[in-house]
C-alpha cells in the first residue's frame, strides 16, 4: 500500500504523514526516546490515533489497531489520558500523563483538556482544528512542550514523587481494573428492576387514593395543588414557583402531619431512584456478563477517585434495598469469591494524627468502641454509661468537625437548638484542644499560602479564603478543612491499591484486585488462596502510611458484594 502524499501543517512545521500501522512500529522501533500519542475513540474504543516522535514530526494511523510497542513499556510514551485507551487494548510505559499531571498542579479545575493545559501551561503551539486529522496531528506535537512545563510546576510544588510514585501508577492499575470488570448476576438485576417499577406503581395508586383523584406525582405544580390548596397542609419553604417539594420538604411535612400521601410519594421517590440506578447498571453489562465502570481520576479536587459509566458510588450501602443490589454483584468464571477491605474509621484516625490530640490518640489506642470513649470523656461519664442517644450525637460531631459543621448545622442534623450544639461543641472542645486548635490553623494556614496539604503533599488550592464576599469565604474555609483529611484519605487508599497489587504480582496469586468504591477494595478470589490473601490484604492496607492512630482493616469474604461486606 502506497502511503498518502504528505501534507504539512502551518506551511512547513510540522513533517506529517498518514501511515499503516505496520509503517508505524517500524519508525518507532528506529526512534530513541519517548513518543507521543493522540488519540480518537468511539464508544470507548480506539478509532485512530496519532504518535508523534518530536515537536513537529507526528504520523497519522487509521487503524484501531497498534503494534506491540504499545505493550513495550521500553517504549516511553506521553499522552492524554492514556487509561482511556489502556483500559481496552493495554498501553504500558506512559512516563508523562498531560491529564494526571495538571490535575495535581491544580485539582479544582473543571476543563482540562488538551487545549485549555495549552492556554495555561504551553509554549505557544496551538491545535489546528481545521480538521479531525489535524487535531490528533497538532495535540500528539503539543504534548511534548506541555510534559516539559509540567514537569516544571510539579516539581515547583513538590509534587514529583506523589505524580510519579502514586498518580501515574494508580492509573495503569486503574486501567487493568476497568478491564476486568466485575460479574454480576443479570436475572437477579432485572428481578429486582420489576420489583421496584411494581412498588412505584402500587404507591402512586395509594398517593391517587390519598388525593382522592389521579394527578402526576412527578410534577412539582400538580403536587402544590394536592398538598397546599387541596389538602390545606402546613407551607414549606418559598420559591419562584410557590412552595418546594423537594425530598426534604416532604419528609418535613410528613414528620409534621404523618399524611398517607407524603409516605407514599416518599417511598416513589426512594424506589424510583433503586430503579434508575438499576437500569444504569443493566445498560452497562458487556457480552462478558461483566461491569466495566470507568474510573475518574481527575474529577474530585479532593484527590478521590469516583466512578461513571455506571456510578458504582451511589449505590446505597445501609439500606436493605442498596444491599439487594451489591447481592447481584457476584464472583466471575473461574473464581470462588469475593473479598472486601476497608479502613475502620480513617477520617478520624487521619484526624487524630494530623491534629496529635493527645485524648483522641488515647481512645483510639483504648481500642473499644471510638465514639462511646469519646462520649464519655466529653459528657464526664463511664463509658458503660454512655447510651445510644450520647454516641450518635458525638458520632454526628466527630465527623461534622471533619467536614467543617457549624453548630447550626449540627443542631439541624441532631435536631438541637443552636445553643445546645453550641454548648455540645463547646464540652467537645474542652476535651479535645487539640482538635479545635488543628482546626483553627488549618485554615489560619491556607489562608496564608493560598492552599492546603495531605499527609503525602497533595495540594488543593483555595483562592476563596480571601474573597470579599462572606458566603464564598466560609465555602472555602469548610473546603480548607475538609480536604486535608479526605485527601489525606485518598492518598493512603491509593497506596493500599498499590501495595496490594505489587504483593499479588510477587506472590504469582490467581486472585486479583477489581475495585475501589468507597475507601473499600474489591477483589474476585480463588478458594485455595483466601486464607493468604486476606492476610496479604490486611497487612499491605495496614502500612500504607504509617497514621499515629495506625490503620485498621476488616476483610470480608462472600460469593457477592453483599454478602462479603463485613
């Protein structure tokens, strides 16, 4: 085959030409140092690509397919968002990804394509989009200039190590883990998918009999006319259109007035929502029988991996119904299990090592239950005199400090008057001074230096915390507290990722990791390999950093999801 005449870009700049894939491998095998690719996919599969060997030599591939230099991690490549690719056909050797990279320089922003990193970060090439061909052409050339500024600002903010020990890692993982996918059970979803249209019909009849009519449950102007004129019920809140019925208005309403209406339209809403997830999750079973989630890497400015594609995260896990669903998530062809890990409190251990407070590090080395030692410190009683009432209200405060809670908010969650929270976090403090005064600099700190810190250096940059206006302030100062300690959380999870796949590699074990959902980690396990295994879980979790308060792990085992959760 006769390769297509060349054509330049921007008169003479850039030597490109449209090749085959065979044409491809042999200029890669004759090139010393890295390469670049840009490429096209549809419907998450590789359509063509673009591999550029310099800033101004790149070749245009029309093929999905891409030799064994993809798989040669000799071969250094930099890209885009390699995991998009490697998670169908496997791209190993990426020693610069331009996504992962701008995401730690600077992880709350929104757009961070190509072509945004190049107005920021660039040496002043541009990306024709005169056409498709020219966009891969021009984005596979740009990626070099971008690695090298990168690279610059990463090392600026003593990010290196963590981009290069634990982001680019984490994403090959990532990739070999949408690959396999998970196994669910088909019959047992679409079983439950009837269930749920079923309960949603049966109580919109009820909400039509409470009426006394037939109305759209579903319209917010025909549920104003039931509840407010029809039914003369006490108002909610105002709005534009007249009074919200939002989900926390109804179960306002309903704690006030117990109406069989509002129990009614209440459990649609619930069931509706069981069902949609439902349907997401059958759209997306392959001809494998498995779930391929895609992981995001880049979306929480927290440093949180979350999941679309379907949304592994909003399945609900203390509901009987959330639990239903993780029972169709099963142990695949060739396996017998499957095992879950996760941290036991690490928001609060994070905290207790960062803020070195001296009564929480105590009540953690105690080793009983956390929140009923903790409760008995700040109400002054014996723990075996703390009841229930006492531990969810300091449970509540405990993990309300974390996420910034006023004590307005708090004596909404407690259903307190604001006074009594404040005085419940007032005794709080007194116990705790070293939490207040951790809390109180934290944010006295990013102020100062425009951002905050993870135990490992991951940086969230909060400009807010000198804005005029108060609200965006007080956002921004709820952020400054918050993501120390969920970043420190995602940082120490992503090395538990890490550790337990390198001893599963050295080990030359069967069973292998598949996912990371809520701090937890799923894997599908052969019998023979349980007992090591979950050993080798539980302690490759437990160094993953070395917390003042030390990690705790609990391991599960199950033929589903469910059942294993422990």
């Amino acid at each position: 085959q006769i390769s297509e005449p060349e054509f330049s870009l921007f008169g003479s700049d850039i030597d490109s030409a449209v090749i085959t894939a065979d044409e491809v491998d042999k200029k890669i095998s004759a090139h010393t140092g890295p390469i670049s690719i840009a490429y096209e996919l549809i419907d998450d599969r590789l359509h063509r690509y673009a591999v550029a060997l310099d800033k101004a030599t790149a070749f245009l591939v029309h093929s999905s397919e891409m030799g064994e230099w993809a798989n040669n991690s000799a071969v250094e490549k930099i890209a885009h968002d390699a995991k998009a690719v490697a998670r169908e056909k496997g791209l190993t050797g990426v020693i610069f990804d331009t996504s992962r990279a701008a995401y730690l320089v600077n992880p709350g922003v929104r757009s961070q394509e190509v072509k945004d990193l190049l107005e920021r970060w660039g040496d002043g090439s541009q990306i024709d989009e005169s056409s498709p061909e020219q966009v891969l052409l021009t984005t596979a050339c740009a990626l070099f200039g971008l690695r090298d500024s990168l690279t610059k600002e990463l090392s600026d903010r003593g990010l290196a190590k963590l981009y290069q020990e634990l982001e680019l890692p984490i994403a090959d993982l990532l990739a070999l883990m949408e690959n396999r996918g998970i196994a669910v059970d088909k019959k047992g979803l679409e079983t439950l998918a009837a269930f749920f249209d079923g309960e949603v019909a049966r109580e919109t009849k009820i909400a039509h009999d409470a009426a006394g009519h037939e109305f759209n449950v579903a319209s917010p102007k025909q549920l104003q006319v039931v509840l407010f004129d029809e039914l003369g019920l006490p108002k909610t809140k105002k709005i534009k259109t007249g009074f919200t019925t939002d989900a926390d208005a109804l179960t306002w309403l309903f704690e006030k007035t117990s109406h069989p209406l509002l129990a009614a339209l209440l459990r649609i809403r619930e069931t509706k929502k069981l069902a949609t997830t439902i349907e997401g999750l059958l759209v997306e079973i392959q001809k494998d029988k498995r779930i391929h989630t895609h992981f995001a890497q880049t979306v929480a400015a927290t440093g949180r991996l979350s999941s679309v594609g379907p949304n592994l995260q909003n399945i609900p896990v203390r509901t009987e119904e959330g639990r239903k669903i993780r029972e169709c998530f099963i142990s695949g062809t060739g396996f017998d299990a499957l095992l879950t890990a996760d941290y036991s409190q690490i928001e609060m251990r994070i905290m207790a090592h960062l803020s070195n407070d001296e009564h929480l590090l105590k009540a953690f080395e105690s080793g009983e239950d956390l929140h009923a030692t903790v409760a008995a410190e700040v109400f002054g009683v014996k723990a075996s005199d703390v009841d229930p009432e006492m531990r969810r209200q300091i449970k509540a405060m405990s993990y309300g400090l974390a996420y910034g809670l006023s004590s307005y908010g708090l004596a909404a969650q407690l259903d307190l008057t604001p006074p009594a929270a404040q005085d419940l976090m007032d005794r709080y403090f007194e116990r705790f001074g070293g939490i207040r005064d951790y809390l109180k600099t934290v944010v006295e700190d990013a102020r100062k230096v425009g951002y905050t810190e993870t135990v490992m250096g991951r940086r969230r940059y909060l400009p807010d915390l000198l804005h005029d206006n108060r609200q965006r302030r007080e956002v921004a100062e709820r952020m400054a507290l918050n993501a120390p300690i969920q970043g420190s959380a995602a940082d120490i999870i992503k090395q538990a990722m890490l550790n337990v796949q390198g001893a599963l590699l050295d080990g030359k074990y069967t069973s292998r990791l598949l996912l990371q959902v809520h701090d937890e980690l799923i894997l599908e396990v052969v019998s023979k390999e349980i007992d090591e295994v979950s050993e080798l879980v539980r302690v490759q979790m437990g160094k993953a950093y070395p917390l003042r308060a030390p990690l705790d792990v609990s391991v599960g085992i199950g033929k589903s999801w469910n059942e294993a959760a422990h």
